[in-house]
C-alpha cells in the first residue's frame, strides 16, 4: 500500500545543500522530510579526501562528513526517506512527488537538492583511478598535486578555467583538446595561452588511463584525432573538465531552467519562478560548484522557506479576521 507523507517542508536530494536545508528547516520546527535519492550524500560520499570544508584541520572524508551531516539533521527532527522520485506535481497549494514506490511525499514548501554530475569521458581506467589521480574537480583536488604534473581534458570554458586554476599549485600543466581551436570565451583563450605554466596538446582524445605499480595514475594513453597515432603522456593528475549535468529532468516544463538545464533563481536567493519551491546547490549553480557554497544555499532556502510560510499563514490569518 502506498503511503502519504506530509510535511511543511520537502526536500529532495540529500547532499550538502538537502542537509543543510533540513538542518536549519528542522529547528525552525518545519519537520522537513528529505527523500534521498539515487545517491544519498550526493558526490561527497564517492570524494575521498576533503581538506577544504570549514571546520576540520585535518583531512577528512567525503563520506564521513555527509554521514555526520544527516545525523545532525536526524537529531534535530529530519526525517531522511529512502526513495526515489519518478515525478513531481508543483500546481497548486501543496507540492506533491511521488517515489518510485508509489508514495507520495506532500510538502507546504519545496527544496530541489538534486544536484549536477560530472561528465565523464567513459573510457577504461577513469572509474577505477577516480580519486587516484583521475579527478573532475580542479577546485575541490588541485591542492594535492602541488608541484607536480597534470593535465585537464577538454577544451571550453570549464576546462580552461580548471587549467588557470591549477597553475596556482603546479608549473607543468597540460591541456588536452580533441579539436584544433577551443571553444571557450575568447578572454578565457587568450589567458590561457599567454600562460608560460600551460602548455596545449591539440588534436588528441584519451583512449584509456593507465595505473602505475603502486596503483594510482601514471599516464594517459592517447590518440591523436587526424591521423590515428598513438602515444602517451605521463602525469601525476588528470582533470576531466568536458561539463556537468544537472539532475533536472524531473522539473522539466515545469520550472525555469537555462539552455544547460540548471533552474534558475532569482538573482541572490534560492527562489525559483513558482513562490514556495526553492533551489539549492549544484542543480542551479554552474558557476562555483562547491560543498561549502551549496551548504551555504541550502541554508538561504530553508529560512526563505520559513518566511514564505509565515507570510502565507499571515496572509490568510489577516483574510479570516477581514471576512
């Protein structure tokens, strides 16, 4: 039998932003519930060290953190929901999703948490060196290749802004495009190859990354696009930077959304174009991408969730005593 969940506030998506947001909602006494998803953490839970969140001098762990997150948000009142929503209904006064399952989950207010993946290329050895050399975020692991090789893949404006960013923490860094010209913004371009620390390999795509002997990234194996050669280029680090992919499908014609597919929100605040259904984290920032910024949102849509059920509950107070 399926069952009807009712909250004043749903969240869907469980990563930073989600668990922030039922933190903050839950002491507000909203009594959130957040359904968790395909992937509950989000992309913390497949990023091993962390050593940029606020609070810990030490090394952390991507998994532990978002372990420690929900038991916070569990003991100040969330209730966490293993499921998955197929599809959401946002007419009305109630917003409604429904699971995989068949339950329904019914909420005053709506946080979508659903976050963005990173592209990844696909080919053998990606998956199994992730977090051994292969990385999709230059922000997020820069900082442990100090001084040593890398290379980013790709060859728009992320991976360029990925290139000029590790030249904070290495001399040698390598492009790799598949293509002959990038497609990147021209300001991008032009910073780029003024670099003295960056250097483009054109026309060559990764066919495979090959593991060293102590089992991490040696090198990649490549293949020139032309003329079908073969070689290799040995690294320290490898950056797939080729974009991401909002989890916004569920939202579709439903919401606003840009050409990429991330929603949109007003300008500073995590409201999107239907008042109560709030956006928060990698769903609608392509910008920073970051588990301290979408923490950071998920806070701004939980109070901005309170406020606008304490003005609806004004509002209708205020209608009563007027009639």
């Amino acid at each position: 039998m399926a069952t009807t969940h009712k909250t004043r506030m749903l969240i869907i998506g469980s990563g930073p932003a989600g668990l922030s947001a039922a933190i903050y909602g839950a002491r507000a006494g909203m009594e959130p519930i957040v359904v968790q998803g395909l992937q509950p953490g989000g992309q913390l839970t497949i990023t091993t060290d962390v050593e940029n969140y606020p609070g810990f001098r030490e090394v952390i762990q991507g998994p532990w953190l978002m372990q420690e997150m929900q038991a916070q948000a569990e003991h100040v009142g969330t209730r966490m929901m293993w499921d998955t929503i197929t599809s959401v209904d946002l007419t009305g006064g109630t917003f409604k999703a429904i699971g995989d399952g068949g339950d329904i989950y019914e909420g005053d207010t709506l946080v979508i948490c659903t976050g963005a993946q990173a592209k990844w290329l696909g080919v053998p050895g990606e998956q199994e060196l992730s977090g051994k050399g292969v990385s999709a975020c230059a922000t997020c692991d820069g900082f442990f290749y100090r001084g040593k090789k890398v290379v980013v893949i790709g060859g728009g404006n992320t991976a360029v802004e990925e290139a000029l960013y590790l030249t904070n923490h290495s001399d040698d860094v390598t492009l790799i495009h598949r293509r002959d010209s990038l497609r990147c913004e021209k300001i991008l371009e032009e910073r780029l190859l003024a670099n003295p620390k960056i250097s483009v390999v054109w026309n060559k795509r990764v066919e495979r990354f090959v593991a060293g002997e102590a089992g991490d990234l040696r090198a990649l194996a490549l293949i020139d696009t032309e003329t079908g050669a073969e070689s290799e280029i040995e690294t320290d680090g490898a950056f797939v930077a080729i974009g991401h992919a909002p989890a916004t499908e569920l939202f579709k014609d439903k919401l606003a959304m840009d050409a990429s597919g991330y929603l949109l929100v007003q300008s500073g605040t995590p409201k999107t174009d239907i008042p109560g259904v709030f956006a928060a984290g990698d769903v609608c920032d392509h910008t920073y991408r970051q588990a301290i910024t979408a923490a950071g949102m998920g806070c701004m849509a939980a109070l901005d969730a309170e406020r606008y059920l304490a003005e609806k509950e004004f509002s209708g107070v205020t209608e009563t005593v007027q009639g």
